[in-house]
C-alpha cells in the first residue's frame, strides 16, 4: 500500500494549479476565518460523502493548522483508497504566509 508524502507549500501550489485537490481538517470556525482558494473544508460528517464522491486517483493535499494532524488524515485516505495523498508541511499557517494572495475567507467570518 502506498504512504502520503509530506509536501512544502511550493510544491502543493504547483500541483494545485495542475488539478490536485485541496482537502482542509481544521474546524469550521478556522475555515471559515481563512482558508487556502479552492479547498474543500471536511470533518467527520462531510468525509463519508467525499470519499464516495472522488476520484481515488486524483491528487489529494491535506492541510491542518500546522501540518501534524494532516499526516494522520492523509495516512487515513490512502487506508480508504486513495493512491496519491499529501501532507502539507506548515499546514495553512506556513501557506498563509507563504501565499497570503491565495487565502479566502467565507463571507460570514
């Protein structure tokens, strides 16, 4: 079985750009007040419904706050199917300063 791959922003971006997709873990609030363009923000109740929904072998980048809970998640995707899962290093602080002109924030935050 395949293991996730710990990634830098650098090299999350450029796969974002070429169609990985970018899955968040960190509570609602946190997404909700900044979070990386395009991400798709799941818990416990949206990851059932994801994991039916995706495609197992597209680029899959998790991100946390600081990095350390998004490598339990990614090792968590590649035990539920899918082939080519990342961790990024720095989680979304490290990507907020390193890319602070693609961070969103939702509207109600």
């Amino acid at each position: 079985m395949t293991d996730f791959k710990r990634i830098a922003p650098e090299q999350a971006q450029a796969m974002r750009d070429t169609g990985a997709v970018i899955v968040d873990i960190r509570d609602p609030q946190s997404y909700a007040s900044g979070h990386i363009v395009g991400s798709v923000h799941l818990d416990n109740h949206s990851l059932p419904d994801f994991i039916a929904a995706a495609d197992l072998d597209q680029p899959l980048i998790v991100t946390c706050y600081h990095g350390h809970s998004s490598q339990s998640a990614a090792a968590y995707l590649v035990n539920q199917g899918f082939s080519d899962v990342y961790s990024l290093d720095g989680g979304f602080e490290l990507w907020r300063h390193t890319y602070p002109a693609h961070v969103e924030h939702d509207e109600q935050a």
